[in-house]
C-alpha cells in the first residue's frame, strides 16, 4: 500500500510537469524518448519476455500511447483540476467491472467498497466549482476516453506481468511504448521538432523518470494483489494532483476538494480493512 502511494504522489508530480509544459508534443516525445532509452537499457539485461507475454506487452504498449495522446487532448481543452480526476477516476471502477467479469478475480466486500469509495471521491472532483457547462464537455469526453485507455493498459499489464519476469515485462513495455510517439511528433512537426526537444528539455526528461519510476511501481505490486484494488489505491494521485494544482497553478482547492479528499482516504481504510 504505501509503495502504491509513493507511485501515486510521482505520478501526480509528472503530470503536473506535463500540464505545465508550453510545447506538451514536445514534452511528450522527450518523455516517450527517456522511456525508450532506459527501457532500451534494461531489455539488454533482461532478455527477451515469453511468447505468452508478447501479446500483452504489444497491446499495452498500444494502449499506452492512446493514453498519451488522450492526455495532451485532454490538457489542451480542460483544467488540469477537473480533466485529471476525471480521467484517472474512470479507471478503476472499469478496472473492477472487467477484472471481476473477465478474469474472474474475486474481491472481498471491503475491497469492492473501497474501490467504488475512491472512484466515488475522484470523479466528485469533476464537479466542484459547478456543473460542467456544455463548452467543457470536449475536454471531459477527452479525459474519459484516456480513463478508459488508463483502464485498457491496467487490465492487460495485470495479466502480462505473470507471463514472464515483471522486470523483462516492464523493459519491453517502455521501450516499445518510448519508440512510438516520437516518429508521430516527427511528421507532424517536421525539420522543426529538435530545437523543440531541446526547449523542453528540463521538465520533460524529469517528467519521464518520475513517469517510470511511478509505473513501474504499480507493475510490481501487480505481482502481488488483485488489479481493482491497487487501480483504486493507485489513482490517489489525484488527491495529490488537486493539492498540486491548488499550490502551483493557483485553482481553487476549497471546501468540495478537500471533502472528496477525505471520501478518497476513507475508501483507502476500506482497502486496508480486506
């Protein structure tokens, strides 16, 4: 649980970082590019994963670009306050749902209680300040596709990672996700992108280590426990993210915040109680 939380607090950081970068196309290719590189390095000692893993690392490398792209849309039409806890508050209640119906993963009641606790108190985010207006709904239709792409890449990585070593799965995983995105950002930026990288060069390649490191993370305590509740545990980095947009990008925190916050802890002692 506390190894859970520290990844959520990194992931929480790094997408503050991205929410805070001018050029994120950029800051993204620099990012998938630090993925590439130490995922690169790491498959040299690894070795190659299983053939029953191939399957699964291929389709969650997929998924994860989708949730890059979901990302930056969804950072370009919204609030990092109210896109954030949308889109990481959709996952784990589809996480549950799907592990539950697919791979038949039993969850004890306080553990079904403590995942729709949490999703409860991250989704509330969406409507404090008000009620969507319907000028918002691009952005929180963005952000609900990438919680979905959030929710895809979970469920197949939670399978993947007994496959094979969690160390091999989690090389190839980066690497494969770090090489897709930067021929992308190369057509549509062209002869331009380089001098692009390198102005974004201090953010997104600390953005990209924390990104790992916080992924990683989740990928082995993967190993050790049911996906709903570790989706559920993992997506406290809101809570995180609200503080952090409360304290760097000066949005509202207020009253509804820390409520749903305090829903978001109440449903991380209903985890602890299974």
């Amino acid at each position: 649980m506390l190894a859970v939380l520290g990844a959520a607090l990194l992931h929480a950081t790094w997408n503050a970082l991205a929410h805070g970068m001018d050029d994120r196309l950029a800051g993204f290719t620099l990012m998938s590019l630090v993925y590439a590189a130490i995922g690169g390095a790491a498959a040299l000692v690894t070795g190659f994963p299983t053939a029953a893993a191939w399957p699964y690392v291929l389709a969650s490398a997929a998924a994860h670009v989708l949730y890059q792209v979901g990302l930056m849309l969804s950072y370009r039409l919204g609030q990092f306050g109210q896109v954030y806890p949308l889109a990481r508050g959709t996952a784990p209640w589809v996480v549950a749902l799907t592990s539950a119906a697919l791979l038949e993963q039993r969850i004890s009641v306080p553990e079904l209680a403590g995942v729709l606790v949490i999703s409860a108190g991250l989704t509330s985010l969406v409507l404090v300040g008000g009620r969507p207006t319907a000028a918002r709904f691009p952005a929180l239709a963005a952000a609900f596709g990438t919680g979905l792409a959030i929710a895809l890449y979970t469920v197949l990585d939670g399978v993947g990672v007994h496959r094979t070593d969690v160390l091999t799965y989690a090389a190839w995983l980066f690497l494969l996700q770090g090489l897709a995105l930067p021929p992308l950002a190369l057509a549509v930026r062209g002869r331009a992108l380089p001098a692009q990288l390198r102005s974004a060069s201090g953010g997104a390649l600390l953005g990209g280590v924390l990104s790992l490191a916080a992924y990683g993370i989740v990928l082995w305590a993967q190993t050790r426990g049911a996906l709903a509740p570790i989706a559920a545990l993992r997506e406290t980095s809101i809570v995180f993210g609200a503080l952090i947009g409360a304290v760097l990008f000066r949005e509202r925190l207020g009253r509804g915040r820390v409520l749903a916050s305090a829903v978001v802890l109440a449903g991380i002692v209903l985890l602890n109680l299974s």
